[in-house]
C-alpha cells in the first residue's frame, strides 16, 4: 500500500502529489483549487487513469475516502479546437469525482494536459465544465516519468 502525501488545495491550482508507492514512485498527481472542479492521473498496474473532481476542494482527500456506489455515464469532451466526442465513466456520486473507463479516453487528457489545452467536458446529467490543467511542474513531470505508460523505460 502506498503512502498518501496529501498536499492540500489552495487559491492556486498546481498539480500535487497525492499518492506514492512504498518506493517512493509517484502514482497519482492531483490539481484543482478550493474553488475550481480538480482532475487527476493515476497510473498503477501499467494502466493510466484519468477523473474529474466535479467540485472544489481537496481532490487528493476525496480519492482517499472509500465509496461503493456508482453509476456508469456518458461524456461529451472536445479537447482545444478537435472534434467532439464522446466516452465512458464511472461517477461516484457520494465523492462527486468521475473516471475514465479506458485508457484511450486517460490518454487523450493526458495529451491536453501536456499541451496545456482547454477542455470542455460534461458529464451525462452534469453542468459543462471548462477544464484548465495547471503548468506543468516537477510533481506532474515526476508523475509523467515514473509512469510506464507515460514512460515505457519505467518499471
């Protein structure tokens, strides 16, 4: 079980630690503000995941609450100035947070995060939401190298 690093939410939105592994591998890397909806990338058995925290707040605090109720749901995204297009996610209402259900979905928000794109998302049943992903700093770039998805050279 990895360790939990939590770096709490502030007026300024900045990509965080929020999980490690025993090794001190960065698994999963949180933004948001108090105020502004977070995201998050999490990358663990050679998967990488991708949420969307539908509120402010502690991003890193709410992914480390346990929640079993669920729902699956349809997303309508259009990433920069691309195509609309629509995917998959698991939304847990009691933590407000939704998942990417694949990876190639991960991928793409992963991609705008990297090139700093606005993303226009909404959830099935949700308000639109107007994502901006933080600059990219040493937590997100450590996050993006230990990742063997990121980063097929690590473990």
């Amino acid at each position: 079980m990895g360790s939990l690093a939590f770096a709490s939410a502030s007026d300024m939105d900045t990509w965080r630690v929020a999980s490690t592994s025993d090794e001190g591998t960065v698994l999963t890397v949180v933004s948001g503000t108090d105020t502004k909806a977070g995201t998050f990338f999490s990358c663990t058995n050679g998967t990488l995941k991708f949420g969307v925290g539908l509120e402010g707040g502690d991003l890193a605090e709410t992914l480390a609450t346990d929640t079993h109720r669920q729902s699956r749901r349809q997303a309508e995204t259009t990433i920069g100035d691309g195509e609309t297009f629509e995917s998959d996610w698991t939304y847990l209402p009691s933590m407000k947070v939704a998942i990417a259900r694949n990876e190639v979905t991960a991928k793409k928000f992963y991609n705008a995060a990297v090139r700093k794109d606005t993303v226009s998302w909404k959830l099935d049943r949700k308000s639109e939401i107007e994502l901006s992903f933080p600059e990219l700093n040493d937590a997100f770039k450590s996050f993006a190298n230990d990742c063997s998805v990121t980063n097929p050279d690590a473990q």
